[in-house]
C-alpha cells in the first residue's frame, strides 16, 4: 500500500469567488485526482465546491471538513465529510491535515489557513493572477521567520506538480 | 455517486486491549471494508489498528483521527491521516464524523466518545461480552434523556449489520 | 501573589437540574467564593447558573467556557466568559482548566467531562444522593486504569474543603 | 455588577521580541488594568509576558490561553490560565475571547489571531512603528470584505484609549 499523498486547497468561499476562480480550482481539482492523491477542502462553496467538483470528474477521492457539526452543510462532491463543529477553528484542522497545501484566490479566511500552515511548515504553491490577501505572500514569506516560501505557479498543472514535487522532496 | 457510511469503531487502545478485543476488532474492520463503507478510527493502537488491519486486508478504506499534530503517530492500516493537534479533544470529532458507532471494550476515552455521539444522537453498536468501562451501557442509555439506546451485539458480522440498518432507517 | 485554585462545577444542564440540585449549586459556589478560589463552569443554565450565583452573592470570581461563539449565551453570573465556538467540544476545554472538579449531578455532558477530567488525572469529588448519569462511579473509578478516585461529599462545605485538600496535595 | 471588557493582545513570542516591543506591551498591560478591564493573552513569551507583568504591576486581572495542556507552561503574570491542549489552534479561541484586540508588532501567529479577529468582526488597533507581519493592515483591511478596519495608534495609552471606545460603541 502506498499511502496517498493529501493535498489541501483552499482559497474563497462563495464571496469573492469568479468563474476565473471556479474554472482553475475545477483543473486543480482534476489534477490532483489524475495524479492519485486525496483532495482535502474546506467542505464547502466557491474555490472548495468547485475544486471538488472537477476532482469527482476524474474519479478521484475529496475529504470535507467543515466547520458545521452537520454533513448535511458540505457540498455535494466531499466523498468524505468531517464535520468538526468547531466553526472556523477549523482552518488549522484543515492545515494540519495537509502533506501540501494548494491557493486559489482568498480571503481572511484562506490568510488564516496559510497562517496555519506556515506555521507548521507545510509547503505552498499559489496561482497567480488573482487579486487576494494572499497575493502579497506569493513567491515570498509570511513572516521573518522564513519558515516556508509559498510558491507561485501559473496553472493547475504546475500548482500540483510542484506541490507534489515539494512533498516529496 | 452513492456516499460511503461513516463508521467510527471505538475501544480500548494499547492498554487493556486483549487478544479477543484484536479479534473482534479485526472482523469488525473486515465487515466495514465488505460493506463498502469507510471506516473512523481514532488512529492509534490497539482496538483502532487490529480494526483498521482487518478493512484492510479486505481492501477497505480507513481513516484515522489522531491526536497529534504529526501523521508519523498513525498506526500503518490508516489510508487517511487528519493529525488533529488537540489532544484527547479529538475524542469529540471522532464522535461527530461518525453516522454511526460500533464499540468493542474501551475505557475512559472510549466513554468519552460514547458520551461525545450520544448527545448528537448517533446510533451504536456495543459488542457484548467485555469487562469495559462501556458495558455498564449496553441495551441501555447513557443517562435520563433516552437520547439513543446502544444496541448489543455477539459478533462483528452482527455489529456491522445493526450499525447500517440503524444509519439506513 | 498567590495564584488562585481553579475549581471547575459540572452537573445538570437545565434539563433534569431539581431545586435540589440548584441548592447545593448555589451553596458550593459560596464555598468557593469564600476558599478564595476561582469558579470556572460551563457558562450556562441549571447548576452552572446557580453555582455562578451563589459564588457572585459572596464576591467570589467566575469564570464560564461556553459552547457558542458569542458571549451573550453565557449566564449573567458570569465575570469572563470564554466563548469557545467549539460546540461541546468545549467540555474537554474546561477539564483542562481545571485544578480540581466538584460534580452535582449530571447527565452524558457532566460525563464526558468527567472522562476528560479523569484521563487528565484531575482530583474529582462528586456530592452524593443524586439519581445521575455519575451516581455509579462516587467513590469508585472511571475505568481500570484507577487513574483518580472520584471521593464522594455529602455538603458543599464538604466537598469544597476536599476538593481544596486534594488540589494542595 | 459591571462586566469587565475582555481585551486581548497579541504580538511577537519571544522570537522578534525586541526592547522596543517588551517596553510597549507592557505599558499596554498597565493601562489595561488601569482601565478595569481583562487582560487576555496566549500567556506565553515576549509581549505576551510584557503585556501580563505590566497588567499585574498595576493590580490588574490576567488571563492566558496556552497552547498546551499543563497551566505550568504560562507565564507567571496570569492569573488564570487555560491550558486548552489545542496548539496553536488556540488562535482562534483567543480571538473569540476578545471583545477587543491591541496588536504589538508579531509574525505568522499573530497574523492567523488577526484573522481570526477580523473573520469574528471583533474591532482592532495596533501599535503603529514595527517592521511585522501586521504592518501591512495598519489602517486598512484584511480583505476585500472590510468587515472591520485595524485602526493605527503610536501610544500605549492611545490604543487603550480606542480600543474601549470601539468596544463600546
């Protein structure tokens, strides 16, 4: 058994979230499910629901974990849905959970998730292009620590392909 | 799509754990696996590895709730890793992800995860037959609220089968 | 300065809390008042309410952890509240912060923060003569570890003079 | 009986604590307490010690809210501590505690505790002059949804100042 490799992409819920957002979190979640690995999301709208989508599309498995204590709440593509009833705290379960993080876009909510996963040394690739609060992280740090360098990629393909590159390195 | 059931099996870890609890838990998973549901483990020995060992012997797949922050802690039969960091506070999420619970022995931990799925009103399954910190519950209630009564039963096939046609009504 | 004892009341919600059980509430929070100590609680209704009550009518200091994630839930008998956003969750929170434990009653909530308590070998004393979901493990233990003996109290004054002597110990 | 405010304030641990920060935090804390109002911190290094030791030396009411599960990890300037047993996780937990938050310098914590802050609406003022991870909201927003302005102050006693007049208001 080789285990697989669980990829975390995050980015905007449904504020915030164009159809630029939905079509690349769509390919994201293509690529990942054609490259064999899990697909972790938040559980729910925009970004989640679209990356989930396109993962379900190229039969790969998608995990929600959300911050509801209901299933009912995530969208219809989680294969597998936690519902951690903790609200938004939730975004460090989401980091920790991670081998590899993925960023499409974003908002606080996505800021604190990267937060998270700085601090715990995951690697990042972000897709750039996008006017969000992570914008001003990509291709460099979130803070004087440098614990992680979030990388910038310009396409679905090369977000995940880096993103595995970096977890298995 | 038909979404997998969320089957958690709780009990004892490492400490109190016989060969019959490792048996029984080894059907148990094996019974999950045939029934093409997933099964939630609290990820570490004992009750939770002999389970997760026989799901995946039967080529199940496993998902396991720990209460580090680092994968490395998860016994080797979890396909998924969700490395909570909150401690024993896990114990709540186990019991939340959870459409239903089958319970083989345990001790306190397991009665906090039985405490944790009776106030959301999850149905269990209780393998009768152990000296554990649980039986005192079996075809009985936790307390006055009659919530959800945990059903005994003799064999894992047994389990398996009551867990699905109580998650199924 | 000399740090303050955190004493933690669990018992009834206000389902199943008796005049009864609001007497003794209320008479336990004046004794941990008057012991110098802090009461910390769940922040809500039944025993919670009235042992806030009666340690706010003898000046004491209160402390409430509730499951919400907006203050305003908390009871008025409330000087902090920690509004943890977690749901229930939030019960191992409130183990965690605790020195010692007094139980009035209680039902599968008061359980599993008992569990919680227990698996952090927290001293625990619980007043005798009520009909609860605890009644079963007063002067006995929790499960075979025999981590902590839960010692029983007929009075307030008994059970915070015990539970005092046990922090100290 | 007037509930105290519950300010939290949050800022470098001891990596990127300079001077210039300790000096600062710790002013913070004394005027805190001079106003009345509760001290919350993540009760460890840095401004979080600064902050509580300023706060004490002028007889205010301290609290710490610690990533691990024993109380002795604190700083000895809480007064109460909660251990939550949840890591960093515990950023989130803090920022629901506040009904207001002061911010002295701080890096990718502090960052995920901003966030946290912002997502809950809970107002915000940092201390103006720190080359941090914050800087780059001072007097502006997290995100595209302005859900609330992180207002600029070149003083200890100015931030207090504003920051009770926000909660108030």
């Amino acid at each position: 058994m080789v285990k697989k490799k669980q990829i975390l992409v995050i980015g905007n819920n449904t504020t915030g979230c164009t159809p630029k957002h939905e079509k690349i979190a769509y390919e994201v979640g293509q690529e990942i499910a054609k490259s064999g690995s899990l697909l972790i999301t938040g559980g729910l709208g925009g970004v989640m629901n679209s990356c989930s989508h396109g993962a379900k599309d190229e039969n790969g498995l998608t995990l929600g974990i959300i911050p509801q204590d209901d299933p009912k709440f995530a969208n219809e593509f989680c294969d597998i849905v936690i519902p951690s009833g903790m609200g938004f705290t939730r975004d460090f379960l989401n980091a920790l959970s991670a081998d590899g993080v993925i960023i499409v876009g974003g908002g606080s909510g996505t800021l604190s998730e990267v937060c998270a996963a700085y601090m715990s040394k995951k690697p990042m690739v972000a897709i750039r292009g996008f006017d969000s609060a992570i914008a001003p992280y990509i291709d460099g740090y979130v803070d004087h620590r440098k614990n992680v360098k979030i990388i910038g990629a310009d396409t679905a393909k090369e977000a995940v392909d880096k993103i595995i590159e970096l977890i298995t390195a």
